[in-house]
C-alpha cells in the first residue's frame, strides 16, 4: 500500500508539469485505490 502511494504521489508530481498526465495520473489513483477495496473485502471475508 506504501509502494502504491509513493506511486501515486510520483505521478501526481509529473502530472502539475504536463496536463496530458493529468487524466492518466487520475485514472491510475483510482484504480489503485479501488484495487485496494477489493484486496481489502477479500482479506476480510
């Protein structure tokens, strides 16, 4: 979960200086983040 954050916050850094990672840099957070919830719910059931 560190590694993905890390990640995240790498690509949100190169995303402030091209606009075109923006939409990229967005679309990965989210997926990484809804990948997380799904890891979470198999864990707990």
């Amino acid at each position: 979960m560190k590694f993905i954050g890390s990640k995240a916050l790498k690509i949100n850094k190169i995303s402030k200086r091209i606009p075109r990672t923006i939409i990229i840099g967005k679309a990965l957070y989210t997926n990484s983040f809804v990948l997380i919830q799904v890891y979470l719910r198999i864990t707990l059931e």
